[in-house]
C-alpha cells in the first residue's frame, strides 16, 4: 500500500496541503539546526525545548502564511518534467485541441462543468473529489521533494564549512568541532538520509510521459477519465 494512501501525508484540502507543506520545512528544517547551528544540549528541559520550538514555529509559519504559490498548477516553466506533465493532463486542454476551440472557451466550459460537479448532491461529485485529492497528492510529493534536496545540499554545505574551519585551526567550541565525534557521525549521516529520501521520492513516484508511477500515474487516470466523460457527454456540443 502507498504510503499516501492515507494519514498526514495524504490531504484532502488546500489547508492540509499548506500545513504539510510547513510542518515538512519545520520539522526538518528544526533538526537542521540542532545538528549544524544551534548548540542545545537539552540540560534545562523547559529553557531549552522552547529555544528549539521557536524556530520550528517560524520556519513552519513562514511557509504556511507566505510561501503560497502552486508552481505545478499556475508556473510556465518548459524544463520542469514534473510541471509539464502535470499540466499535460488538464481536460481543457485536450477539450481546446480535440475540438478547436479557444483557450478562454475550452476553459469557461471545463470549468462550468466543474462547479456543477462541487456540489455534493450532484451525481459526479465523486469526480470531483477525486480530481482533488489526486491534484494534492502531486503538490505533496512534489513540494517534499524540493524540501528534501535542498536541505540535503544545504546540509552537505554546512558540513564541508565546520570541516574547513575545523581543520583550519579554528578554534571552535566543541559542539562546532570535529572533535566532538557522535556528532560528527550525524552531521555525515544526516544528509544522506535526506538525499535517500529524495531518491526515494524520485524513483517511486515518476512523472514519465509512457508510464508515470504513484501519484502521477493518478493523476494521469482520473484525468483521463474526465476526459473520456467529455467525449462521451459534452463532445458534441463543444464542437458547435
């Protein structure tokens, strides 16, 4: 079973996609700090649990309140596989080339059928629904992805600036030092997680044009679906 079948990492709104998308950069970002920046040994519980909550707060809200933006909905990027293919899959694109009309037009209609689709009295909601959740699986993934690798290298980073000045003759404290080794041993390890994670991500869930995989293979069906209730319903009308 997919491990977004369900649970916090499967939404079902634009709200849980944003709280995801702050809790990934809070609570990584949190360990990020506590093994490369901050220096808390946890010897006052209540002092120092809250130095580290702080910074998970603002690194968690700043993503919530301001990094808003639906890059795989609304960007126009042409080198981004994941953005192309996403967008690909849009019914009012294949309803404006299918049946020639304008973009504005295929737009308006698609989107008509849609709002009568919202309502949950009406026979398709289902579809409705569905497009949804798939819609915000892909953001899920694809926004995890991007925390992860960026991280990863930023990790990669600091790691390589303690081993400089370390080896440099800096006199460093010893939670900076290469000294400190049980330290040491998570600073190197914790990227790799981090890139293994990625990888993970990457391979398990592929936007590839043949054959896409995880949540872009939903994606691609239940668009599909749609497209082929188009044909079969609205077809003929589009083309007039």
């Amino acid at each position: 079973m997919s491990w977004l079948d369900g649970g916090m990492l499967s939404p079902i709104n634009e709200g849980g996609v944003r709280f995801r998308k702050g809790l990934f950069l809070g609570v990584l970002g949190l360990v990020f700090l506590l093994i490369y920046v901050i220096d808390l040994a946890f010897n006052d519980l209540q002092i120092d649990v809250a130095k580290a909550v702080l910074p998970f707060l603002v690194l968690s809200a700043v993503d919530i309140l301001l990094i808003t933006e639906d890059p795989l909905q609304h960007s126009r990027s042409d080198d981004n596989r994941y953005i192309l293919f996403f967008q690909a899959q849009f019914p009012r694109i294949y309803i404006q080339k299918r049946y020639g009309l304008p973009a504005p037009e295929a737009r308006r209609r698609w989107l008509s059928v849609l709002r009568q689709w919202k309502d949950e009295d009406h026979p398709n909601h289902h579809y409705f629904v569905t497009l949804l959740r798939a819609r915000y699986e892909c953001r899920t993934v694809f926004y995890l992805q991007r925390t992860l690798i960026w991280l990863s290298l930023l990790s990669f980073v600091a790691l390589v600036v303690l081993a400089i000045l370390s080896w440099g003759g800096v006199d460093l404290p010893l939670y900076y030092s290469f000294e400190n080794g049980g330290l040491l041993v998570i600073r190197i390890i914790f990227p790799f997680i981090l890139l293994g994670a990625y990888i993970y991500l990457r391979v398990s869930h592929l936007p590839d044009w043949e054959s896409p995989s995880g949540v872009w293979l939903k994606w691609k069906v239940i668009n599909d679906l749609l497209k082929a209730w188009w044909d079969e319903n609205e077809g003929t009308a589009a083309g007039k």
